[in-house]
C-alpha cells in the first residue's frame, strides 16, 4: 500500500511522535522512510544577515535528521533518506513528496512554533489541503 513515507521532522516532541506511526506503517509495508528538515529563514528581518542564522539551522537539521534516522534503522526499518532542505515548509515538504513520488506524508498536528502550538499547524493545515499524497496527522499527547 505505501512504498514511500515522508515525515517533516523539526526535533520537536510533535515530530518525533510523528516519526513512531511513520516507523510503524513502515515496518508493516516495507516502506522507506523520508525525513525531511526544513530550513526556513523568511522569519529573519531583512536588515539582519541571514546567513550565520541559515547555518545555524542547516546543522541542527542534519542533527535531528541524522537522529531520527538512528531511531528508524533501530526499529528494523533499513530504507531511510534525509534530506535538510531550504524554503517555506509547507512548499518544501509538497515539492518534496511531488519529488520523491511519497505515497503517505506523516506530520504531527502542532509545530515548534507560536499559536501553531496550539491549534492544528498552519503547516500541517497547508500540507493536508495541498498535499496530493494521503497525510496522516498525529496528535499532541496532551490533545488525546
């Protein structure tokens, strides 16, 4: 049913519980897994270099990427790309899964960010109306 599964992952707890029912769906199909880190600078005010900021969070992309795929290959699951890629994250995590012909998108229901945390993810909202693969969301422990 699914050969290809992508998960946004920001290393936070939302994407990390994200990252379980990706392992999960996995195992039980034999799928890959995709794990995606956005980096999106579009936050930082033009008057500030950027730069310094943007690699900053390009390392701690391969960080939580390089993480998170350690604990998919120790759950049994052998196919895992990463990928820490540039831009506005619900357009990079579509193009993404367009890209990498993703058959299933796993994303938790709130961000690291703001009033995302507490309603449905701006991103997460975005990628489910957009998104041409099925999404699958995952909730917050404490939205349980």
């Amino acid at each position: 049913m699914y050969d290809s599964i992508l998960v946004p992952i920001d290393g936070s707890e939302q994407s990390s519980r994200a990252l379980e029912h990706a392992v999960g769906h996995a195992d039980t199909y034999d799928a890959a897994v995709h794990l995606v880190f956005v980096v999106d600078v579009a936050s930082v005010p033009a008057e500030v270099d950027a730069a310094p900021v943007e690699e900053k969070l390009d390392r701690y992309g391969e960080s939580v990427t390089d993480g998170a795929a350690e604990r998919v290959e120790d759950a049994g699951v052998s196919r895992v790309e990463t990928s820490v890629v540039p831009g506005v994250p619900h357009r990079a995590i579509l193009d993404y899964a367009a890209a990498h012909d993703v058959d299933l998108v796993v994303m938790g229901t709130h961000g690291r960010t703001g009033i995302d945390r507490y309603l449905l993810g701006s991103v997460t909202e975005k990628v489910v109306r957009l998104s041409e693969a099925p999404v699958l969301t995952v909730q917050a422990d404490d939205a349980e």
